[in-house]
C-alpha cells in the first residue's frame, strides 16, 4: 500500500527483536508509519521527540516495563495516543492492570497478525470518531452550536435540509414535510415557522392524539357558526402532525375552509404546514385521504431525511442530543468513552431522532456523572451493535457481501486468518489484503434532502 496523509505512526516495544522487527516490517508492508524500541526507556524517548498515534507494548521488559511506560505516556501533556498491549498466554491478569492504567485493549502472545491488524483498525477508528466529537465540541464552545443549533428543538441539519427551510420560510405556500417516523419532522415545521416573518408561535394540532371532535373544535371553534378555532387566527401558522391520522369528516371541512379562502370567500391562518410518515400519494390514491385536500396541503413538499443518511453529521447530532439531555435532567454533560461512541455511530437507528434521544437520556441518567460507556445502553442497541450490519440481498454489491463475510468470519476464529482463509478457501495474505482495503475505505469514507413544487404528488 502507498503511504499518504492519513498513514498512521505505530511505536512497537519489545526487548524480543525477533518479535519486534516481523512485526515492524509487517505493519509497515501494511502502510503504517512504523517506528521501534526495544524497552520502554527507549520508547519513551522515542516518543517524546515525536508522539506515536498508536503505541503498541509489550508488557515485561528490562529497564522501563510496559506498566510503567503506559502510566508515564498517559501522565505526560500532549500525548494523547492510542495504547496496544501484547501480554504471554496466562498474564491476562497483568492485561487487565494495563487496562486501567490507559491501555485501550491487548492482545495474547503468540500475536496472530490478521488480529493485531482488526485491533489496529478498531482503534484507529475509534480515534477517528473522538477527534471529531472533541472538534465538533470545540466549535460548539466557539459558536455556540453545541447547544443542539438554537434551542435545542431543532437537531442540526444537513446543508440541504437547512437550504430548504430558508427558502420555504418566507413563502405562503402550504408545505407537506414527510419522512420516516421519528425523523424530527415537527421540528422541521417548527424552524420553517420560526424562520418566517411571523411573530406569534405556530399552533400545533397532534392528529394522532386527538379525536374527532377535539380537532373539530381546535381547528373550527367550539359551536356551530363560531369563528374562534385555530383555522381563524390570520397572523400565524398551523402544524398539523401527523394529518393522515385526520378523520374523514375533519378532512372534508378542512378542504372547503382553505377552499373559500383560496377563492377569496373567506380567511384562514397564514400557512398550513403537515407532517406525515406515510407515502401521502398514497393514501390519496387508496381514497384513505381526500385528494383534494391533499393537493391544497403539499404545494411544496420537503423530505427529512433518516439518520442512515445523515451520517456525516451523525457525530455532531450525538453531541447536541447529549448536551440537551444534561440540560433538561439538569445533569452534569458526561463523556462518552470512545466505545461508546463508537457503539452509537455504527448503529442503524430505525427509530431515527426519537431513537437516539431516548438511548442518550437514559445513558446520561444511569451514568451518574461518569463517563457514558457501552453498559449505559440498551440491551438491544447493544446486541444489533455487536456485528456487522447484515447486507441486505437484494441490493447489496459483491463486494460488501465479501466484506461482511470476511469480517464476520475472523470474528468467529480470534482474528486467525490461518483459520479464516481455510473457511473461505483463499490466501491469508488475501485477507490481509482486503482488511488494509477496508482500513483505506473507512479512513476515507464520511457520508439528503431537498423540495419538491407541486400540487400533488
């Protein structure tokens, strides 16, 4: 592999040059930037003339032992580094101590490379993800982002979400914001009003919570002939969430008022802005809601988009969902520790926003002021968490069913590629090959919405 700007400096310790030296000359077939010690005395000068990313450790040595080493790297300013420790079958126990003293994970002697090579990456990874939660937190401080983007209400958006809310807000036009549950399409509504020139806040009318004749009298008044319900007030904004939830006989007035106002024989507030999970067309179609309403409903319809799509920005949406859970429980902002964060960017999130919001609370609330770790989430973020994300067939490209399939069988033989490539039938060093692939491709890899005019489908 070419080195580039993303190689990553490894420092191997060991007094064992006939350990040290393969493994240096492995990692750097690998494209790592590699450097070595053979004691920690050494490393430790090593170091301080230029901090590693990663220190890889054996654990006894003449001299300076890894212990020590770990604890005097972790005491020391600026050498923030990823810490690897090799320990002989039967140390575990001295494995663990490491653990605590700053190492991020170890791996048992005699070392299988195809191991050491997953480690590497999950730990290169994890790094990865710290440093942009530590830069997205330090802009925050600067900007005031961190906040969750103003308020909290309204997670932080992609550049084409927020370019749609701009422009729409000025407009009259009613709007249909339509996407998966729990993508946060009431507050999409909300910020659309708020970037508006009205001054009174948007009323907002849950659909699926309330019945028939609650909506009736919000939305028309509370008598026959009265004009005192939400529909009258001209100076602000109507939310309708979740419209498709709306019965027939609410949807068959609701037309003919903004029908008579669209024809100047009445008036009505200012804008109708709706929100739905369902394919709206639809539902149109099947006569499950009355077209014509529907077609006064969406003359522009915008698209939130999932948090699977949202990847790019997955990490930022975390921090303000963190920052606004402290707050509201008046907590303490926790760290997550880079497992954890680890754990929530390379979940799926079907529930979308909701979803994350409740694992973050409840992960700030059982932590108690400490670090939030993996055990502060559910059970089942967990497990889904714990493998690859199946692929799904179809769909799938060859290539991700070989990638899963690579992984998922390493995992299963402790990272042995001896072990794995018998299974699969190729090379160990086409397994090699392929992890230094995947290692490329995630280094490189960070990540829609838009509008739609119309007056129905």
């Amino acid at each position: 592999m070419h080195q580039t700007q993303d190689t990553i400096s490894v420092l191997v310790v060991d007094d064992e040059a006939g350990a040290r030296e393969p493994m240096c000359e492995f990692l750097a077939d690998e494209g790592y930037e590699v450097r070595s010690a053979a004691d920690g005395a050494q490393a430790l000068v090593e170091a301080r003339l230029k901090a590693p990313e990663i220190l890889l450790t054996d654990l006894r040595m003449p001299s300076v032992d890894g212990l020590t080493l770990i604890e005097t790297i972790r005491g020391e300013e600026g050498m923030d580094c990823g810490i690897i420790v090799m320990t002989a079958f039967g140390s575990v126990e001295t494995a663990v101590e490491a653990l605590k003293r700053g190492a991020d994970d170890y791996l048992v002697k005699p070392i299988h490379l195809g191991q050491l090579l997953v480690v590497l990456d999950r730990l290169c990874r994890q790094r990865r993800l710290r440093k942009e939660l530590l830069e997205v937190r330090s802009r925050g401080a600067a900007t005031g982002e961190a906040d969750g983007g103003g308020g909290g209400d309204l997670p932080q958006v992609s550049p084409a979400l927020r370019e749609s809310i701009d422009t729409l807000a000025p407009m009259q036009a009613n709007v249909l914001v339509y996407g998966e549950v729990g993508t946060g399409k009431v507050p999409v509504a909300r910020a659309i009003h708020a970037a508006s020139s009205s001054s009174k806040g948007a009323r907002v009318l849950n659909c699926a919570v309330h019945g028939e004749r609650t909506a009736h009298e919000l939305l028309f008044g509370g008598a026959e002939g009265d004009d005192d319900g939400w529909l009258a007030d001209v100076s602000t904004t109507l939310i309708l969430a979740d419209v498709d939830h709306l019965t027939t006989a609410v949807q068959e007035k609701l037309h003919l008022t903004l029908s008579e106002a669209a024809a100047g024989a009445g008036s009505h507030c200012a804008r109708v802005i709706s929100t739905t999970a369902l394919d709206m067309q639809e539902e149109m179609d099947s006569g499950r809601f009355l077209p014509s309403l529907g077609r006064l409903l969406s003359s522009v319809r915008i698209r939130v988009p999932t948090l699977r799509e949202r990847h790019s920005e997955l990490i930022l949406i975390i921090q303000s969902a963190l920052v606004d859970a402290a707050r509201r429980y008046q907590a303490p902002a926790p760290r997550l520790s880079s497992q954890a964060l680890e754990l929530l960017v390379g979940y799926a999130w079907p529930g979308n926003l909701r979803e994350l919001r409740q694992a973050v609370e409840r992960a700030v609330l059982t932590c108690e002021g400490r670090d939030i770790e993996v055990a502060h989430f559910p059970d089942a973020l967990q497990a889904d968490s714990a493998g690859l994300q199946l692929p799904v067939v179809p769909g799938a490209s060859l290539r991700e069913l070989e990638r899963y399939a690579l992984l998922q069988t390493l995992e299963q033989v402790g990272g042995s590629t001896t072990k794995a490539a018998n299974i699969l039938g190729i090379s160990p060093r086409k397994i090699q090959y392929r992890l230094n692939e995947y290692r490329e491709q995630d280094l490189s890899e960070r990540g829609g919405a838009g509008t739609e005019s119309g007056d129905g489908g």
